[in-house]
C-alpha cells in the first residue's frame, strides 16, 4: 500500500511539473515599422561583381542595415542592425511577385533597452525582388526565423515567425539605399 501511494504521489508530482513548464509558454503578436540605412560592404566572401563575374563571390553581394523600428508591443521600439546577403545566382522570375527576384539570406537584430533579440533570414523564403523600370529600387519579403543567442528580456525566446516586407530605393551615395519596412508576426518565449 505504502508503495503504490509512493508511485501515485511520483506520478502526481511530474504532472504538475510538466503543467507548470507548459503554462510558461506565450505567443507574443508582434506588427510595426522600421526605417533603415542600407549600405553595400565589399568583403572577400562577397565581392558583389555580378554584372561581369570573374569567381563565384562576385554574384554575392552584402548590405548592412543599420536604423531604427517601432513596435507597439513585445519589441517596443529600439534599433535595428541587419547583415543581408543578396545571391545572384539565383536571379529569376518569380511568378508570386511577377518580377525578376533573388535569393536572402543573413541576419536580423532587433535591440533595445531591455534586451537584443537575434533573427535569421530564412534564405528559402526570402526574397528581393528587382521593380521593373530601372530606377534601381528593390522590394524585399523576407521571413525570420529564431537563432538563439538573444539576451536581456529576450533570452527566453524559443521562436520566430515574422514576415518583413520592404522597399529599398538608391540613396544618395553610391551602394547605399533608404529601406522602409513593415513587419508582423509573432515571436513565442517560454
């Protein structure tokens, strides 16, 4: 008798627990805008050459973004730091968009006083698309997915669903672009 309360009382005690852990998970709606500084950086894994490629990096092309988002919620408002990879080598049309896109892929953070939250472009579901009449302005859909490596109030982070869409059009100097952006989703923490 002592034993089967021992076994019942075990079996009590890890519902309880495994109720409590699964209580902590929440889905947190994120939906706001960002305005950013698109700059083009020449590296040697992406030396961005690709009107006259001469080696496989020449198709690579790396912008840093750098600026500021708004959020109403979770993410409140803060900076924005992305690292985005543009790959020309999968340059074609896509029927979604109806215009000639590539393939992203990178980094997202989004950081303020309470914390850094680390994204990554999903390079699957990503891209950016060229608009027609030459005026050099791109509109980028891309879909962020969780990396780790967050802290702060976002430490806990176990997931990210976020859908950015944007518009680059050429800045003022030359390899760098202004980016307007919405972005919605929704982000779960335990």
């Amino acid at each position: 008798m002592i034993r089967q309360l021992v076994v019942i009382g075990t079996t009590i005690a890890v519902i309880l627990v495994a109720g409590a852990g699964a209580a902590w998970a929440a889905d947190h709606t994120v939906d706001g805008t960002l305005k950013t500084q698109v700059t083009l950086q020449i590296t040697s894994a992406e030396t961005c050459n690709p009107a006259a490629p001469t080696q496989p990096s020449d198709y690579l092309c790396r912008y840093l973004t750098k600026g500021k988002y708004l959020e109403g919620g979770y993410l409140a408002h803060g900076r924005i730091r992305t690292r985005q990879i543009y790959d020309y080598q999968t340059l074609a049309y896509n029927s979604t968009y109806r215009l000639k896109c590539l393939q992203v892929s990178g980094t997202f953070k989004f950081k303020n006083s309470s914390g850094t939250l680390r994204t990554t472009i999903l390079a699957a579901n990503s891209v950016a698309c060229q608009e027609s009449g030459g005026r050099g302005v791109w509109d980028e859909h891309l879909a962020l997915g969780f990396t780790g490596g967050s802290y702060g109030a976002y430490r806990n982070v176990t997931g990210v669903d976020v859908q950015v869409d944007s518009t680059w059009t050429p800045g003022s100097l030359s390899g760098t672009y202004d980016e307007r952006a919405q972005f919605a989703g929704n982000i779960t923490s335990r």
